[in-house]
C-alpha cells in the first residue's frame, strides 16, 4: 500500500486523469520522505512547480531539459563528500522527452559512472507539455501534431526506441518497466531499484488522456489493456543479463492489439474511414516478434 | 512580486492554495453503503484527493477534479459520477 503521507500535495495542476501524477505519487509516496526528486522539464515540472507554488513535500531541484541525470549525479557526489549520503534516495522523474531524446546524453553518462541514482521515466508517448509533438517514445501509427495521418501517412512511420533495453545495455544493477494500473508491482520494483548500489532505471508506461484521445476515466483501463494485449510487457533484469530477464507479469492469453488501438482517439484512422487491417496487421506482428524473443 | 535566489520555493506543498476543486463538471459521490474499505480508489487517485475516512472513502471536493478513475475502478459499484450543478 501506499503510505498514509502524501508527499505530492494536492493543487497540482496536471490535467484530470494524468497517468504521470499518478506514478509521480506512487513512486514518492513509495520512496518516503528522505528523497530527493530532480526533474527536467516537462508536464511533471510545469504543473507542479507553478511558481510561488509548489506541490512537493520533498526536496525538488529542477534543471533543463538535457541535463536531470548530470545534476542528479552532482548530487549523490555532493551527498557523498558530505558524508550525508547513507538513507537518502534520489529521485529522477523524467518524461519521455527527457528521457529518450534529449536527456539520454546525460542518461548514459550517469549510468556509466555509476551514481546510485533511481531514474524513473514517465513515458506518455509524446511532447504532451508543449502540444503533442512526436518523439522517438512515440508508437508506430499513432497521430501526433507533428504526425497527422492522411492521404499519404499513416500517422507516426517509426516504431518505438527500445529504452529499458538501451538502460540495461550499459549493464547497470537494475532496469524494470512498470505501469500505473499495477501498482503493487510498480511499488516492489521501485524499492529494489532503490536498494541497489548503482544506477536504476524505471520505464512507466503513463497513459495521457489529453494526448492520446481518451476519456480521462479510462486511465487505468487503457494502462491495463497495454499490458494485457502485449504493447508494453512488465519485465525486470539485473546487471544488464538480458538471459536473465525477468518477466513480472504473464499475459496467459493474450488479447489483439485492435482492443487496445480502439480506446485511443490517437489510433482512430486505423479504424476510420477505412479499417487498415495493414498498419494494424504490422502492429500485430511487432508484438508477436516481441514475444517470440521474449520466449513466451 | 519579489522573486527569491534561484527561484526558490521555501514552503512546501504550498500548492494545496490552489484549489483545483472548480475544475470538476462531474463529481464523485460514494455510497456509504457500498464501499467496503478496500481503497483502490485511494490508491488509484492521480491527485491525492481521497482519503480514508472511518466508514467509507471521503473525497476532497477541494481538489478532485472530476477525473471519473475512482468510480471506473471501484469494483463494488460505491462511486457513482454526477453531473455538477449551479
């Protein structure tokens, strides 16, 4: 369970229904009060940090877009020359854009160095702060602002970066990805990831009403559905052994993409005017490699 | 407005001034009947704004802002969204 202290006070201005608010809270809530949260700019910043406002009960540094790995690693150094650094937990809440485009610089850095840092990336699949720009975090097919389907486009052309697998390729003690309608599996993965000696890293998958074109009570039904038809498996491995990867949550029967595909307004020329069995036949496809490397 | 070094916020969690209550257009109203207790709702909040009350799940109309998650989730049918009146 979640503590009794709420350590992300109400009064935040994230939209109704953000995905990211809710693993923000669960995973501050989960790391207790001798946290200390770095984040670069993004939803997360931008609505909780609504200056003279803030919605942390914990220390909060915000940095630029680029650098919250860097100055999560200054730090864990700083702590450490103190002799303060035993019992503290740093915290990196990142957004997809922080994470997979312009902050994976300053990601690799730190992951290579070895800070003992718990990186968390809250990924919503698009630049949902600024108006729902594409990035590399974005799926295949999906419509964007900057990748609107039409005659001659299907909506996003490129498939996701494969960001945990890139996290664990720096053979790094702890990668995992979790998502919000799985909370109790989020929650023991966070706190091995803070347990370890070394750099974490955690890809949520936050599902975004606004973005992704769907009715805010449907969060956790749509984080679900991700799970449940295969789009994005819950998995863990330590020290990069991808031969040890460890999956956290069996999918025994696997549902078709389509239940997924139709709760998003994103996917909607997938369906409408015509039904492109093609695009969604291809997505299909990716899911069933996916597994079969997975062994399952 | 005078601006502190570094644009430092020294009150924390200051932003429960800001009631964001008035976003609502749907608000959830629990059965006290219903609810047995088992705060998946609470768990499942994305703006912290149930709490665990003694007989049933009390939420903060201060700041829910009418999302729907709580009354989609809750398994027994406690939670049920109504429309805001003037």
């Amino acid at each position: 369970m979640i503590e009794e202290t709420e350590f992300l006070a109400p009064g935040h201005r994230m939209c109704a229904g953000c995905g990211v608010a809710l693993s923000a809270r669960i995973a501050v809530n989960t790391a207790g009060k001798d946290t200390i949260v770095v984040s670069p700019t993004g939803c997360m910043e931008v609505t909780t940090t609504q200056y003279p406002e803030t919605a942390w009960r914990v220390p909060f540094l915000h940095v630029a877009f680029e650098n919250a790995a860097s100055a999560a690693s200054g730090i864990d150094s700083a702590l450490k020359m103190l002799g303060k650094r035993e019992n503290k937990n740093i915290l990196v809440f990142a957004g997809d854009g922080g994470t997979f485009d312009i902050g994976l610089q300053a990601l690799s850095g730190m992951f290579e160095r070895g800070h003992k840092v718990t990186f968390i990336c809250n990924d919503n699949e698009a630049y949902m702060n600024t108006g729902i720009q594409r990035c590399s975090a974005t799926p295949y097919g999906a419509w964007t602002t900057t990748s609107p389907p039409g005659k001659y486009s299907i909506g996003e052309s490129k498939p996701k970066k494969p960001i945990a697998r890139i996290a664990a390729a720096h053979c790094i003690p702890y990668v995992a990805t979790a998502t919000i309608a799985y909370v109790a599996d989020y929650q023991k993965k966070l706190k091995k990831a803070l347990a370890v000696d070394g750099p974490s890293f955690i890809h949520v998958l936050a599902p975004c009403p606004s973005g992704w074109r769907f009715a805010s009570d449907e969060l956790i039904e749509v984080s679900r559905l991700a799970v449940q038809t295969g789009v994005f498996v819950l998995w863990e491995v330590e020290n990069g052994e991808m031969e040890n990867l460890k999956i956290t949550k069996k999918i025994p029967q696997r549902k078709p993409v389509e239940e997924y595909l139709k709760t998003q307004g994103r996917f909607k020329h997938l369906f409408k005017p015509v039904l492109r069995k093609d695009v969604i036949g291809q997505i299909q496809a990716e899911i069933d490699k996916k597994f079969e490397r997975f062994g399952l | 407005m005078k601006i502190s070094i570094g644009a430092r916020v020294e009150e924390a969690g200051s932003s429960i001034k800001y009631k964001t209550g008035g976003w609502r257009s749907y608000r959830p109203v629990v059965n006290k009947d219903k609810c047995t207790k088992c705060w998946l709702c609470y768990k499942y909040c994305p703006d912290a704004a149930i709490e665990k009350g003694k007989d049933c799940a009390v939420i903060d109309y201060d700041y829910c802002k009418g999302c729907g998650v709580c009354a989609k989730e809750c398994k027994f049918e406690a939670i049920e969204m109504v429309p805001e009146v003037k």
